[in-house]
C-alpha cells in the first residue's frame, strides 16, 4: 500500500514558477514508477509527466516539455515536478500517482492503470 500527499500548489502569474511536491509512505517506493497528472474543469485527467523506479526515464507530455522538470528522491520518498513559465492552460489540479509496470515511456504511462492516486493540488495560473 502505498499514499500519496502532494503539496506545493497555489496561485501564480503566467511566466512564475511553482514546484510540487508528492510525499509517499511505505518502504516500496523506490519500486514504483511516479506520475504527475492534471485536470483542468470540464476536462479529462491528462498525463503530465512521468519517471521510472530508478528515475533513469522521464516522460513529458509536449504541451509541458522544456518547462516542466520531474524528478525524485527515493531515499526520502518524494517526487517533484518543478514547473517554469506557466500558462493559464495549465490551471488545474494536479494529481500524483504511483505504478509498476513492465513498460516505460509516454505511450506506457497513458495506457496503463496507476496503481495509486493523490488527492491532488490546486494549480492556478493567471494572465
């Protein structure tokens, strides 16, 4: 079992920056693959970001590359998403998750189930 409490959120002009935290209890974290995800209202959940176990791979989804940086400590069972030059289109909240998978890379993270979810952070973006 693993639980997820992200932090970090909050309200930022565009072109701030703003860096999430997601804290993981348990002693398996370093097993898992992490993932940031967003929803924006009367959106879907979209993947944002992605690192494996080892945290050798990122993923990003391309509206975020070059401004969005995942990144994770396994010895103090947290991953970040630092997140530069925001943009109103990226108010949303922003959830955390945890996985295993057999696979890595964009089109893995988007096709499979997370195994664990956030309650998520408020992310807001204003002009």
């Amino acid at each position: 079992q693993v639980q997820l409490v992200e932090s970090g959120g909050g309200l930022v002009q565009a072109g701030g920056s703003l860096r999430l935290s997601c804290a993981a209890s348990g002693r398996t974290f370093s097993r898992y693959d992490m993932g940031w995800f967003r929803q924006a209202p009367g959106k879907e959940r979209e993947f944002v970001s992605a690192i494996s176990w080892s945290g050798a791979s990122t993923s990003y989804v391309d509206s975020v590359k070059g401004r969005f940086t995942i990144s994770r400590d396994n010895a103090g069972n947290t991953v970040y998403l630092q997140m530069n030059s925001l943009k109103p289109e990226d108010t949303a909240v922003y959830y955390c998750a945890a996985g295993r998978f057999d696979c890595a890379g964009y089109g893995c993270y988007t096709t499979n189930e997370w195994n664990y979810w956030g309650q998520g952070t408020q992310v807001t973006v204003s002009s």
